[in-house]
C-alpha cells in the first residue's frame, strides 16, 4: 500500500478537465467536464434491458442512517483509504489507495454497475461510476426502490427523491447546501461540467453532477469527511470545509448546491 503524500494537486490541471486515466497513470487525476463519462446521458430505466447482469447481494435487515455510514466505510477500507485533502487549493493527497483498474477492484466497481443493471467494470476507466457506487449503497443496504431509485446518473435519482418528498413518508429529502448542515448518512451534491444548476427547482434528470456520502463531521474543526465513488479513480474520503454550523463551503471542484437528508432511523 503506498503511503506517501502526492504532490500537490495544481487547480489548473483539474480546472483543464484532463481526462482520467487507468492505473497506469503516473497519479490519480481529476475526471473533469471534458469527461464523456460526465455527459448527460439519459435515465438507466429507459435504456434497453441488460442481460446476465448479476444480481446485488442486498441486506436482509431494515435501512438504517448507520448502515449505509458503515457500508461507505467498508468500501473505502477495501480501497485502500485513499483520501483527498480538499480544504486548501491546490489540493492534496494525504494517503493513496487501490484504483479502479487494479486487482480485485475491477471486479468491486463491477458490483456497483450491477446496481444501476450495467456490465462494466474497474478497467472500464472512460465509464464514470460515482453513481452507481452511491446506487449500490443504497441498494445493498436494503433502501426500497419506492426510496431511491437507482441510476448511473446523480441528477437523476435527485430528481426522483425531489419528487418523492411530496409523498407520505419520503425516507430522504432535498435541502439547500447553502443553509443546510450535514450530518452523517447524508448525501452532499454538487453540479459538474455543464451543469449550471443553482436552486433545488433547476434539479432535472441528466445533468451532470457528484454527490458523495458524509461520514463524519467536525464542524468546531471547520471540516467533513465525505466519501464517494470514482473520485480520483478510488472510492476516496474527501476531507472538505464546513462553517461552525456544520454547513458545507463551496470549493472550486465542488459548488455545493443540495444535502439530501437522511431521515432513516
């Protein structure tokens, strides 16, 4: 496992939106816009059925809030805890871990496509899977497809929980980042590439985006831990900065525009 710090990560190279390679690269690199993987690509529902697509091993207990905190956390074990400092500009990488391309994650990634009913896998490296790794936490850990609906698309199971909330007992519901603190078991999003989104109401399916999953907040420290899918080719924590009141800090990478709260038990 390595476990000596990266150079810094220069704001020019990601604001560039190089494309991110396989493990071959000499260093994990930022998916940026210019990623095809980024497009907006219509919902996963509609595209034509995919067979032989392994089913997902699905808990048999009930949902809970730290069920899904406990099985981000296992997932960033497997990876090797790879984390991204992105507190300061340029960022950092305190500690590097296993990429999507390299021995048994190439399978891993495979698990999280299931979810979304994909047949890709880590060494499909042009193919952006933070969406399916957010889908297969919620699917593995028994969240009802009538709560969440699975997608290779963040903003389209954002714009099904938007709609959802109107319902009886809506298990997650969107808030302002802006005015919302987070807490752990909640999904912070933001719009990416050419998603010029700023309100809750411009949430619409196929827009471009990344959410990530708090796992812990330290706000008398002024900072979170958020861990996502795909982020500099790992299942990474991303170590960004909140205000006294817990509430997210829009970064350059990371215009925070909503918190979906968790209201599992």
């Amino acid at each position: 496992m390595q476990t000596a710090r990266l150079p810094l990560i220069s704001s020019a190279i990601l604001a560039a939106g190089l494309l991110a390679g396989c493990a071959s690269s000499p260093m994990p690199t930022w998916k940026g816009a210019a990623d095809p993987g980024y497009a907006p690509v219509r919902p996963a529902q509609v595209e034509p059925a995919v067979t032989a697509v392994p089913a997902v091993a699905i808990s048999t207990a009930p949902p809970t809030r730290a069920a899904l905190v406990d099985a981000a956390r296992a997932e960033w074990d497997f990876f090797g805890n790879q984390q991204i400092d992105m507190r300061h500009e340029p960022f950092s990488a305190p500690r590097l871990g296993l990429l999507e391309d390299e021995g048994e994650a190439v399978q891993r990634v495979a698990e999280y496509w299931h979810a979304v009913g994909r047949n890709y896998t880590g060494a499909d490296c042009q193919q952006a899977w933070s969406a399916a790794f957010i889908s297969w936490l919620m699917v593995s850990s028994n969240v009802a497809p009538q709560d969440f609906a699975p997608s290779e698309t963040h903003f389209n199971y954002l714009s099904f929980l938007k709609q959802r909330e109107s319902l009886p007992s809506p298990q997650f519901v969107l808030r302002p980042a802006a005015s919302e603190p987070v807490a752990p078991g909640d999904l912070l999003c933001a719009p990416r590439g050419n998603n010029t989104a700023t309100t809750l109401d411009e949430i619409q399916p196929g827009l471009a985006g990344h959410c990530d999953m708090v796992v812990e907040v330290h706000a008398d420290e002024g900072w979170a831990g958020v861990i996502g899918g795909n982020v500099f080719n790992s299942v990474s924590e991303s170590l960004i900065p909140v205000d006294a009141q817990g509430r997210a800090l829009p970064i350059s990478q990371r215009p925070w525009l909503a918190v979906v709260k968790n209201l599992l038990p």
